[in-house]
C-alpha cells in the first residue's frame, strides 16, 4: 500500500526562465509544449528546481517519514510532476498568466493517469484552492477521488470521503499566515496517528476562538503602501507583516495584497 501526497509547486526556481517559458496572453499548450522540450536539456530535477520555503518544507517532511511516501507535485508549467523528474525553469499560474484548469492535464508531463494507483492506496491533497481547480477538471479526477483524503479546505473536499474536519479559522489556531496554512495542515496530519480526530480537536479549539475584531478595510494601493512603508523594523517579512497589520493595526487587506505591496515597497528602497 502506497501513499501518494500530491502537493503545489513553487513560484521560486532555482535558475531564471527563458522568455519562451514565460506564460502569455498568446500563449498555447501546444507552443508551450515545444518551448519547454526544446529547454529540457538545460532543466534540473523538479526537487532541485523548486526552491520555494514551503515546497521545500513539505518534500522533506514526507521523505523524511520511516514508510516514506509518493510525492506528485502540481504544476502550472509542467502538469503533474515526479521529484524526478527533469524540468526547465518557467514562469507560469495559475493565479496570474498560465494555463486554465481545463488544460492542466494538457501540459508536458500530462495529469493523473501517471499515479500508479493500487488497492489500499490513498491518496492525500495538499493544494491551494488554484490547484485543486486544476485536479478536479483531470478527467481521471472522479475515478481518483474515491481513494483521496483532502487536509483543507477547497472545492475537493465535496468529492473526498475522507477529507478532514476543517474550520476558516484554522490559521489562527495553528498560529501561521495563508502562505504557511497548507504546509502547517500537512504537518499536523502526518505528526498524528489518527488524523481525523487530531483534526476534530483543532475544529474545537477553533470554535472556542474569541470573535473576530472589527477591521477596516484598506481601500487603495496608496494607502496601504503608505501602511507597508511605515512598518516597525521588526517586521521582516511579508507573514509577519500581515499578522501586523491585521492584529495590531486592526486593518484589512489580503495576503496577496500585503504581499504584493511588500515586494513592491521592498525592490524600491
């Protein structure tokens, strides 16, 4: 019996991508498909080329299990992906230019047929709402979910049997932004001896949370670069910058948001 944990790949890659790898409105799968053949010879393995804080964190705590596990890793540029396999660095989402979830199983190294499955396998989605998109259009999706097991929340949670009790207020509980959530989630359930119930008891302590204090919204891009720039020097990263703007000033934006405003204000000083 094998276990296949299928996770997200990272934005960050070990070398720079060339513009032929680079998504755009014009882009096809098929111009795609033979941009990124033509660049494989000067790839790495997937394992090498993600270099991303959380894909790393993930793949090494599954390695790192006596029983080991099967790692898929879901990608925008590539399809569905092995540790092994051998990659091009690229520049593709699929929140930003990248391909639909329609076309996901189109890309280079196709979609779900290449899990192997076999009786008593399971298999355990760690993915990003993006991503469960992507999966859930692969046609081989509805044979496959009988055997799944969601850790989080998303829309394969409604085809998963064995998806876990879960709860919109697990960041707080488990102390850890959106970026960290799904890295956080996996290590929860791999540390537990019986998931469900591990994960029923993080359901309660997240009901017993104080409500919410009232924030207001951050309304432009100005106001909350003037917010990002005016940061105490502590604050060190785009996380703990969230967690600041949200705990202490009691103010309102998206992770993306603050993200996006942090690279911004960052690259420019």
């Amino acid at each position: 019996m094998a276990t296949h944990y299928l996770i997200a790949c990272s934005n960050r890659k070990a070398e720079v991508a060339s513009r032929d790898l680079e998504w755009g409105t014009e882009t096809t799968v098929a111009g795609w498909s033979e941009a990124w053949g033509a660049a494989i010879d000067g790839g790495s393995p997937a394992r090498e080329m993600y270099v991303g804080d959380s894909f790393s964190k993930q793949c090494r705590m599954i390695e790192e299990r006596p029983e080991g596990g099967c790692i898929w890793i879901v990608s925008a540029g590539g399809g569905l992906l092995k540790t092994t396999d051998v990659i091009p660095s690229y520049q593709s989402t699929f929140t930003g230019r990248g391909p639909s979830a329609e076309q996901w199983g189109e890309l280079p190294h196709g979609g779900l047929e290449r899990i192997p499955i076999s009786e008593g396998d399971r298999v355990v989605l760690c993915l990003p709402e993006p991503y469960q998109k992507a999966v859930a259009m692969d046609d081989l999706w509805e044979e496959l979910s009988d055997v799944a097991i969601s850790i989080g929340p998303g829309i394969v949670r409604e085809s998963c049997p064995g998806s876990l009790p879960t709860h919109p207020r697990l960041r707080e509980v488990l102390r850890c932004g959106a970026m960290q959530i799904w890295t956080n989630l996996l290590e929860q359930y791999l540390d537990s001896d019986d998931p469900h119930a591990h994960f029923s008891q993080l359901v309660d302590r997240a009901n017993e949370l104080p409500e919410k204090p009232e924030r207001e919204a951050i309304g432009t891009v100005e106001e909350l670069d003037s917010i990002v720039d005016s940061l105490p020097e502590g604050i060190t990263s785009a996380g703990s910058a969230v967690r600041y703007i949200r705990d202490e000033l009691l103010r309102a934006a998206s992770q993306e948001r603050v993200a996006e405003s942090w690279s911004r204000r960052r690259s420019g000083m």
